[in-house]
C-alpha cells in the first residue's frame, strides 16, 4: 500500500452515461467543441490525475433521441487538449483493424511531439459488420485475429518510432541539410496481414516510444496485453488472478488499472434519477469508492481508471473529494514526460550505433 497510486479518467462526450448531455449543467455545443472534455481534463490535472484516456470506434454512435448521436475524434481531440495542459498523459483510443500501421504510428508520435513527452494511446479492434461496411477495406473478422494483428501494429509502431535516432535532426543552415540520412533506418517490415518499409515521416518522439495501452475487456484482448505498457482492467471478485493473467504472459510486467464506471452521489434518490438508463460498477459516495480502490490496490493493481457518469458532475468529485482521501495530489506529480511520471524508463532505439541489437 505504500506504492505511489496511478489515476487515469476516461473522456466520453459529456460523461460514460448516454443521458449525461441533458443535464441542466452542461452546455451541449461545448461537447462538439472540446470545451466541455478540455474543461474535465485540466480539473483532472490540477487534482493530481496522471493520465486521460479518450474514447473512440469507428462505428458511428447511436441515433437516439436519448443520446448524442455524434463523437469527436479522440486522437484530434487529444491534440486540441495538449497545449492547454502541461502535465496529464493523454491516450486516444486508436481502432487498428481498418487503419493503416504507418499512419497510426505516426499520429501517436506527433501527439507525443505537440504534447511534450504526454502523448500515448489505446490500441483497440473492431469486430463489427458496420465499421467494415464505413471503410471498405477488409470484411470483418474474429477477434482472436484481429488482436493478433494489433500485436503486429504494436510492434512495427515502435520500431517505426525507432527508425530516426534521436539526433537524426542537424538543422544546419550553412548546407541545407536538415536531416542527417546516416540517422535514419529503414525498417522492412512483414507480417500476415501488411508490411511497411522505410523510416516514419515523424521524428522520434520525445518519449522514445509513447505509452501504449490495452483494454482487456475479453479474452482475446488478453493476448495483447503482454505488448502494453499500460493495461486497463474491469474490476471482478477474481481480481488477483486476473493481474496473474495479464502480467503471466510478458517479460516486462505492465501497469494494470482497474477500470470503473462511476457515478458519484451522496444522496440515494438522486443517484437512481441520474442512474437510469445507464450502466455502472459504482454508485454512491466517495469513502465507499476510496475503500474499494484501496482493496484493488492491495490485490496488485497499479492504480484505477475512473470512468465518470458525467463529467461536469462527477469529476469535480472525483478532483476535489476522492483524490484527497487517496493521499492523491498534483504536488507528487512531477510535470515531466508521462513515462517519468510513470515511473517508466525511456526505451533505447533498437538501431542506433551501440544499441547493441
């Protein structure tokens, strides 16, 4: 218990609850212009709060009377977030089975270059008939492959992040060179589903390789959670031999968060009204939530991903009453790279001279 407690929370439209934008508390335009999720964000990072994940699908939301019917993209909402923060990691959910590796390499590491060593990602597959028939590029296919795949992307990604040292930029003005070309490696890259060659368009990000994460919410996720620096977690009363499962299969054992959707209300009668017609692990106040986060840490877990009903209602509790009972301050939060913050060591480029590979 005496290990530092890791805290992320999730951005989703105006909160995880599909109801969440009619309250009388939010303005709904400042959903479509980031307003409302840069707003959430920077409360997070004043209380403490390590990092912020954004979510994302490639299926467009449901067109309901009861819910937004859109969604900003996370990586370019990730972006929009940057410079207004100067020490929250920012992970975008990235959908790989229909994007191109070399693209999604190369988006992560210019969020890792506009944010200052805080950019990162969570790669995720889809499954469905619908995002196959919005790309046109592949039929859909099970998820066992598909998360095999995103293994490959994981790969090719860091190696493309690797493919210019860090040095590789000369800017010298009395030749024109911009870019030393001995600096830079061409991967040649071949997998069962794509190859790539050539180094990345983007420079070596600050961080070396930006923080990549995995959702484990299934059991074919589970294959991919050894090639995550970050894993989030469903909570469950078999919590210690999940972690077993996710740290068993990897040579560096990753930082596991247990993720819970969080509704944050005292008073029982306006939890049940604000509860309807959503989905959640945690309804109540903050000492209950604070005690079952201490038990999650005490089974191994690294820290918790909150994912609030509403961000206008629920963050500010989180900020200015949860994180406190969990000894949780911005003051122990240095403002560094998200790896640092982390505790995490900055990765050796596998082609540099002496990288010894």
């Amino acid at each position: 218990m005496s290990r530092r407690l890791i805290t992320a929370i999730e951005i989703d439209g105006a909160g995880g609850h599909p109801g969440a934008w009619r309250g009388p508390e939010v303005d709904p335009g400042a959903i479509l212009t980031g307003e409302l999720a840069l707003r959430a964000v920077q409360r997070a990072e004043e209380a403490g709060v390590d990092i912020a994940t954004f979510v994302d699908t490639l299926e467009a939301p449901a067109d309901s009377a009861g819910a937004v019917s859109v969604r900003l993209d996370a990586l370019g909402l990730a972006a929009r977030i940057a410079p207004s923060t100067s020490r929250i990691g920012l992970l975008p959910t990235l959908t790989v089975t229909h994007t191109e590796p070399f693209h999604v390499q190369a988006q992560v590491a210019t969020l890792d270059w506009v944010s200052s060593g805080r950019g990162g990602w969570v790669a995720d597959v889809s499954t469905s008939a619908e995002a196959a028939s919005v790309i046109g590029r592949r039929e859909p296919a099970p998820a066992a492959e598909l998360w095999r795949e995103a293994r490959y992307v994981v790969d090719v990604s860091r190696r493309l992040w690797d493919s210019w040292d860090d040095d590789a930029i000369i800017r010298d003005a009395s030749t024109g060179r911009f870019v030393d070309r001995d600096r830079l490696h061409y991967v040649d890259y071949e997998s069962p589903a794509f190859s790539i060659k050539g180094p990345s368009i983007v420079p070596r990000p600050p961080q070396g390789h930006p923080l990549t994460a995995v959702k484990v919410s299934t059991r074919e996720a589970l294959e991919a959670a050894g090639d995550a620096e970050l894993v989030l977690l469903p909570g469950s009363v078999d919590l210690e031999r999940r972690i077993a499962a996710v740290r068993g299969g990897s040579t560096e054992s990753p930082l596991v968060l247990v993720s819970v959707a969080v509704l944050l209300d005292e008073d029982q009668a306006a939890a049940e009204r604000r509860a309807e017609g959503g989905s959640f692990d945690y309804i109540g106040g903050v000492e209950g939530l604070a005690a079952l986060v201490r038990e999650w840490q005490t089974a191994g877990a690294d820290g918790v991903h909150f994912r609030p009903a509403s961000l206008e209602i629920d963050v500010p509790v989180i900020a200015e009453k949860l994180l406190p009972l969990l000894k949780v301050t911005a003051a122990d939060r240095p403002g560094t790279t998200l790896r640092n913050r982390l505790g995490l060591s900055r990765p050796a480029n596998r082609y540099a001279k002496g990288a010894g590979r």
